[in-house]
C-alpha cells in the first residue's frame, strides 16, 4: 500500500521527535513518503498531488486545518486510473493522527485524543482493514469535515486566530474570554440581519447567529462535547442551529443547553434544523465565516449542501 503523510510541523502536540516515532511506525505498514507544509494552504496541494499520483491512502499530522485542506485536496483531485463510482471509490482513504489542540475531525471518528494512542488506532485499522465511508459539507467551492459558522461563532474564531498570532497558545480558557468579548463589545444584538433559505420552503429570515454541523459534537471544551445539534452525523444531511435574537437571558440559557450532559437546545430564540441536504445563509451586512474551526473571512451569502458517501476514513 502506497501512503503520503502530510505533516504540518508547526501542529500543537507533537515534536520532531514524536514524527520520527509515526513515521517509523506507519513504514512498518506501509510503503510511505512524508511530505511538509510549508504556509497556508499547502497541504491541500499536497493532498491533490497525492491523490493524481495514485497513492492510496493519505495520512495527516496536524490539527483540523490540516483535515481540512487535505481533504480539499483530496476532493478536487482527479485521480489517474480508477474511474466511475463515488469519490470514496475513486480517492485514496484518509487516516487522521490528531497533532493540533482540538483534534474534532479525529475525536468524532473516535479516535483517541493523544496522538500516540490515535496512531496505534489506525495501525490496528490499517492491519484489519477497517474503514467507514462518511459524507462532507461544502460550503459554495469548499468541502468541510464537521462544522461551519455565519456570524457569532466564526467572529470568535477570527478573535482567537487574531490571539495565537499575537503568540497566545490555544486553550478552552482563550475561547471563552473571546466568545464573552464578540458578544459583548463586537455583536450588533438588536439588528438580526441573516436569512436562511431552502429549495421548496419558506426562508427564515431575521437570524442572528448560524452554526452548521456535518457531525457530533461541534466542538471540545477539553474534554466536554459541545453540541448544538447533537443528532448530526456523518451518515446524514447537514445540521442547523440559528439563534433568532443574541439577548443575554435567551442567549445564555441556550449556551447552557448546549454544555449540558444531555444538550437539546430549544426555545422561541431557536431554530433546528435536521438532516437538510442544501440551504442558503444569506445576509443584509457581510458575517464572519468560517469552516472546520478556520476563519474564512467576511460572507453576504453562502450555499451550503451535504455530500453523501464522500470520503473513506480508517478509524
């Protein structure tokens, strides 16, 4: 088996020290060429390459933005032999060593959190063959593996990047303090400007806030699962959670709904939409956007729509 392993040596976890011990491993298995990135954006052109090359398997080392362009990569690549069949037919599979804080791709497949005991995982799975076919979303041209955000959430992930850069490391206590900041100082509460529109059904219109979900949970506050919509699924359509208004009493008891041990978010401030195959998030001023946990800048509209059976995984 032909493999490529994409790693992002700037990943939070790992030293060069722990690469030699997964490439060594993953050679025990595998016929195996390691590739770096080198700047944003990299690894997607990797991945792709990897994928025309006719490799089959391809492995990341990093964090979700890793995941993330990889897969990119991996979805727009045209691959030189096999034709026909779903894109999990035609594309190498993909295998996650979790490198970064979070790790939600690889935890949502169920892989441990560390990335020693994720990289004995995927040996075991790579020795018995074991494997699932999961679905993507895509945002307009881009895929993403388990969340997006329009608004609220993607305007903390652009205060917690801003952080990092300025040589903040990434903890839960840093999401919090940006979250309590953009609601606070940087939201216009009282004017919702987001309409939500789907094929053959009345839109939704005067949203505040959007977050869209490919599978459970959303997000880790370190070991908690947060989940605004904790049916999604990678077997299923997209997820939806729309705030209607950001007021402190509706906001902040949906906030408790969504850390509790048994979330349902409900409310007359909430929207929920399940197992939705295409919508539309539309905007009077231009929102904070963002896929996977990396903030894509501002958006007027997005087209949002699930691909079925799109990618193989070892897990």
């Amino acid at each position: 088996m032909r493999a490529v392993l994409v790693v992002n040596p700037k990943a939070t976890t790992t030293s060069e020290r722990s690469r030699d011990v997964l490439v060594r491993a993953l050679r025990s298995e595998v016929d195996l060429a390691v590739r770096y990135t080198r700047r944003r954006g990299h690894a997607t052109d990797l991945a792709r390459e990897a994928a025309e090359e006719g490799v089959d398997l391809v492995v990341t080392l990093g964090g979700d933005g890793t995941v993330n362009e990889v897969v990119n990569g991996l979805m727009t690549a045209e691959p030189p032999t096999v034709t026909g069949g779903t894109s999990a037919d035609r594309l190498p599979a993909l295998a996650t060593v979790p490198g970064g804080s979070t790790n939600v791709f690889a935890r949502a497949l169920g892989l441990p959190r560390e990335w020693p005991d994720g990289t004995s995982m995927i040996l075991e799975g790579l020795r018995l063959g074991r494997s699932r076919t999961i679905g993507l979303g895509r945002a307009d041209d881009r895929y993403f593996t388990f969340c997006a955000g329009f608004g609220l959430d993607a305007a903390v992930v652009h205060r917690v990047e801003m952080a990092r850069k300025r040589g903040r490391v990434s903890t839960p206590s840093l999401y919090l303090r940006a979250a309590v900041n953009q609601y606070f100082l940087g939201s216009d509460r009282r004017h919702p400007m987001i309409r939500l529109e789907r094929p053959g059904e009345e839109s939704e219109g005067e949203l505040a806030t959007a977050i869209i979900q490919n599978t459970a949970p959303w997000t880790y506050l370190g070991d908690r699962e947060i989940n605004p919509n904790p049916d999604a699924s990678f077997d299923l359509g997209l997820d939806v959670m729309a705030l209607r208004q950001l007021r402190v009493a509706s906001t902040s008891r949906t906030v408790t709904q969504m850390f509790s041990r048994h979330p349902d978010p409900r409310g007359r401030q909430v929207l929920r939409l399940h197992d939705v195959a295409e919508f539309t998030l539309v905007a009077s001023r231009p929102q904070a956007f963002q896929l996977d946990g990396d903030y894509l800048g501002e958006r007027e509209k997005v087209r949002f729509t699930s691909v079925p059976a799109a990618l193989r995984v070892i897990c």
